[in-house]
C-alpha cells in the first residue's frame, strides 16, 4: 500500500485528536452527566499505558504477538479500572475541590511512579522496545493502521455514551449529578453508581494510554503532564459538557486546529518547536477554557436538550 501523499505528522496529529476525543467523550460520563470533575485523565490514561509497556517489554513471555499485545493490553485496561474503582471509593463522599485534588493527586503518583521505579519503567530515559501487534509494512503503513484502529475504539466509545444517554442508567447518572441527596432519598443508588461511571470511564482511558504506547513504541514521563488532562476538559467544556456531541465539537475545535492547523499547515519560526509551542499552546487553552466559562458557560452546543430525547426514548 502506497501511503507517499499522508504526511507522519498529519498521522500522529490525527490520532492525538481521536486520542483526546475518546478521553473526552468518557469525562463527558463522569463530569457532565454525573458531576465527577475528573482532573486525574492522564493519571488512568499513563497507568494502562506504563502496565502495558513494562509487561509488553521486561516479561520474558513464552509466545510472540498478537498474544503478547493482548495480555499486556487487557492488564493495563485491568490496572486502570481497578485504580479507578479505588480511587472513586476514596473520593466519592467529597466535595467538589476534594475531588479535584484527589484526582489530581493520583495523576502525580502515576507520574513520580513511573519517573523513580527505573527497574521497571527507566525512568526519565524512557521505555523503548515496543512494536505494533499487527504490521502491514513499513512505519508509515503501521501507523495508519493503528490510526484506523483507534477511530474503530473511538466510534464504540462514542456509541456506549449515545446508549447510555437513551438508557435508564443515563438518567440516573444525570440525577445522581444534578441532586445526589435528592435520588439518595428516592432509593436510587448514588454512590455504586458514581463509582460504576468512574471505574468505566478510567478502564476506557487505560485503554487508551496503551493505544498511545503502541503508537509513540517509546515511553516517555513527559508524557504524563497535565496537557492532556487539560486538553480533554477544555475540549468537553468547550463543546458541552452535557452533549454527547461536545466533545468531539470542542476538541476538533481546539486540539485539532492547534495540533494540526496551527503546528502542520501554518509556517511558524523552527525554533518556536522546541519550548514555545507547547507553551503557547497551554496558554492558549487557558484562554479559551476561561473565555468558555465567562461568556458560555453551557459551551457551543449548549445543555442537554432532555425534552427531544425523552419523545425520542418514548416514540413520540
């Protein structure tokens, strides 16, 4: 397969875009329907992603891919839902800031783990060693590959969120959210509920950490800063954190036009690539997430339009 017109960059930037709206679209369950504010995203999605690399690269497996792939894989899924389950039991009965910190500070555990066990992860050198489960040919064809395969894992993402919207579980995620003591006094189950959608969401983000890994094939610590928590909530907030199209509106709006229109199409000094742009582009999304909050609050697309989908549920 001749892939000579697709630019790599064009490649990886397509995938951080996909990469985000996955984690958005699940922090859309937690935050906007639940009001779990989630600022621990890249915590779950660099814990599936270092328990993949360190099993994929330091176990001396009996057989080759695709089993080695998929047993590392499903562990780094594992590690991320149960540390979910975990950190959603601790954080349950808090208040908003206290979950905020609470999440916040999984994420740097993750991060100082995987920066000090160098026996496992290499720490700040970085984990190499990786490869692609499935290979076409040469770099390029693998890539595009994965980039298929993670807009596949995407799609079903999205359409778990579109069920659990038309569900009866969606309604008591966005009751539990809109007045937990309410539906508390109404019988519903507040807290395994809250701890299901966390649990979940953080599996989905693991899932995708390792997805990551298998593309970059290198492990880096660097990888394991807030940007991407930053990326996710601004991208949902952005959108609208209560539509199931927010995500993908506000994350194409401003991960995708900064990490490929910005970065690929338009000429920019060479030596702003090193430090200015990654600055420049968390200022940016700085701007734009305060901006959002002053002046939209509900985001681009608004609050959830209940009324259409309760005639949609009942045929109407």
């Amino acid at each position: 397969m001749n892939l000579n017109w697709l630019d790599a960059f064009l490649i990886t930037g397509l995938f951080s875009v996909f990469m985000v709206i996955g984690l958005a679209l699940l922090l859309h369950l937690q935050m906007g329907l639940a009001r779990i504010a989630n600022f621990g995203v890249v915590g779950f999605w660099g814990l599936g992603m270092y328990v993949y690399g360190v099993l994929y690269v330091q176990v001396d497996w009996p057989f080759d891919d695709p089993w080695r792939f998929l047993l590392s894989a499903l562990a780094g899924v594992v590690a991320a839902g149960i540390s979910g389950l975990l950190v959603g039991w601790l954080i349950a009965d808090l208040d908003e800031d206290g979950v905020l910190l609470g999440t916040f500070g999984f994420a740097t555990i993750v991060w100082i783990l995987a920066t000090t066990e160098t026996a496992l992860t290499k720490g700040a050198l970085g984990l190499g060693g990786l490869q692609f489960p499935y290979r076409l040919g040469n770099a390029k064809q693998n890539e595009a590959l994965w980039l298929l395969i993670l807009i596949v894992v995407v799609a079903l993402i999205m359409l778990y969120v579109w069920r659990v919207h038309r569900s009866p579980y969606g309604r008591l995620l966005v009751a539990v959210g809109g007045n937990e003591p309410l539906a508390q006094s109404l019988g519903k189950p507040a807290f395994r509920t809250k701890l299901g959608v966390f649990t979940v969401g953080a599996a989905g983000m693991g899932l995708l950490g390792v997805m990551y890994g298998v593309l970059e094939r290198f492990l880096e610590t660097s990888n394991l800063g807030v940007d991407l928590t930053l990326a996710a909530v601004v991208g949902l907030v952005v959108g609208g954190t209560a539509r199931l199209w927010g995500p993908v509106v506000g994350v194409a709006l401003t991960v995708g036009l900064f990490d490929i229109v910005i970065q690929s199409y338009i000429p920019l000094p060479k030596s702003w690539y090193g430090q200015a742009i990654p600055v420049l582009r968390e200022m940016v999304f700085g701007a734009v997430l305060i901006g959002i909050l002053l002046f939209r609050p509900l985001g681009i697309l608004g609050d959830m339009r209940r009324d259409k989908l309760m005639r949609s549920m009942h045929g109407e």
